[in-house]
C-alpha cells in the first residue's frame, strides 16, 4: 500500500481476532514511526508502553468509559506525553507531537496488517491519573492504542469538503 492507500483506508477498528499474536518485530516498526514523527523543537516528548498484561487490560475497560475493545484486543500501546523535556527550548507542545506519534503509530501498524482504534486520556486529569495508577506509570498518559488484527471491516470513507477549505 502506499501512503495515500494506507490513510484512506485506516478506521477506527473496535472488534478484533482474539488472542491473534503481533510479532515484536512488528512492534518495534511501529514504535520507530511513532518515533520517526515531527516534534518541536525535535524534543520527542513521548515514551510508550507495550501493555500485553489482560489484567491491566482488563483493569484500564474499568477506568475508562470508552476502551471496551481492549477486549479482543491484543495489546495496548500508551503513549505517554513528557512535558517536561520542553521546558526552556519549546514548551507546550507535546500534544501536538504526541498526536503525531500517534497517528504514525495508526499508520505503520495499518500498513503492516493491523488495526488499531486512539482512546482519548489527555487532557482528561481524572483519565489520566486513573490510566497512570493502573499502569504504575509516572508520566502522562496521552492515550490508549488498541491494537490487534481486526475481525470488522469498516468501509473507507472519503471527507474531502470543499468547504474546509480557503484557497488563498
Ligand atoms: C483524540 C481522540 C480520542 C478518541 N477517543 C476514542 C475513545 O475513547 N474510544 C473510541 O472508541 N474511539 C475513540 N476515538 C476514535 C474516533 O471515534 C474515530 O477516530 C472517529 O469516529 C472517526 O472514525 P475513524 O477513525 O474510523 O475514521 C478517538 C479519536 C481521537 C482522535
């Protein structure tokens, strides 16, 4: 697929092949994009966690009101923000360059055969410190990946709106 191909085609996938394997080898491909993504100032201020653990899994549907196909999902990638490396050079930025990372990530795993549904945490304080008490974690959680191979195939859909747009 090419890169046109792989963004009109990825959706939000919420049911997945339970128990399905993701090589590490796949993983770690998806965490270089996610790394290989724009960030201010290039200060990265990103970490990720690679949760397999079903009873964190399982623990994170309790949290949050809108995870629940972590269920047949097979793992969970959280992308946690780290404000803190852009004090001084570029701060408040880290959003924006979490949600390229993220968005890396949704790619590069489409490309590879999976499908992944972004679960919003930030800037919700009480989601995050819930999602950070459940992992154990210290920095802030920015949002929770599914991941896994899908078992649904949402059709692509095309928003193109003339009326987005102002040609200039
Ligand atoms: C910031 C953000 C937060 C989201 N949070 C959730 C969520 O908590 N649960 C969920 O099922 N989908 C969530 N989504 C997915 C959106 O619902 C989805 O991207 C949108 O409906 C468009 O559908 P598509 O991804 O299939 O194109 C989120 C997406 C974004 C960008």
């Amino acid at each position: 697929m090419n890169a046109l191909e792989t963004i009109r085609s990825r959706r939000s996938i919420r049911k997945y092949k339970e128990g399905a394997a993701v090589p590490k080898e796949d993983l770690k491909q998806i965490l270089e994009a996610a790394m290989m993504a724009p960030s201010a100032c290039n200060t990265r201020p990103w970490e990720f966690v690679v949760l397999q653990d079903r009873e964190k899994l399982n623990a994170l549907m309790k949290v949050h009101p809108y995870v629940s196909m972590l269920k047949t999902a097979s793992l969970a990638i959280i992308v946690c923000a780290k404000p803190e490396v852009q004090e001084g050079i570029c701060p408040g930025y880290f959003p924006q360059d979490c949600g390229a990372a993220t968005q890396n990530i949704l790619l590069a795993a489409k490309e590879l055969g999976y499908g992944t549904c972004w679960c919003g945490v930030y800037p919700k304080e009480e989601r995050m410190e819930a999602v950070r008490e459940v992992l154990g974690i210290d920095c802030k959680p920015y949002n929770v990946i599914a991941l896994g191979v899908a078992d649904e195939e949402p059709a692509a859909r095309g928003y193109y709106d003339e009326s987005r747009v102002t040609w200039m």
